[in-house]
C-alpha cells in the first residue's frame, strides 16, 4: 500500500533528512520559527498519514513541500 510506503521511507535516516525527522528545537536553531511560518517535520507527517488526517493527495505533498 502506498501509506506503507511513504511511512517507510520517512522512517528511514539520512544525513539530508535527519534534521528534520522531529521537531527542530531552539536549542538546533535558535531563530528557526523566525524563518519559518509553518513549521512541518517527518515525524508529524507519519503521524498524520496513520491517523488519516489527510482527505487528499495534495495535502500530503503540501506538507512534503
């Protein structure tokens, strides 16, 4: 299934990704939330897609964007 597959691969660790598998905290970087307007990290991206928050594709990929 293709919620099984993007979970997995969100799952997986890289060097490009894992700064961003959790929350970014002030304590990586202080001023991040001053930059940006809507924080979105991997981990609430796998949550969301398990609870079924998304009603469609779109909104996935927004949040990827």
């Amino acid at each position: 299934m293709i919620l099984t597959a993007i979970i997995e691969i969100i799952g997986k660790k890289s060097s490009d990704s894992g700064l961003f598998l959790d929350r970014v905290t002030e304590q990586v970087a202080r001023d991040y939330k001053d930059h940006i307007c809507s924080e979105m990290f991997f981990s609430l991206i796998t949550e969301r897609l398990t609870n079924n928050y998304y009603r469609s594709v779109e909104q996935v990929y927004q949040d990827l964007d």
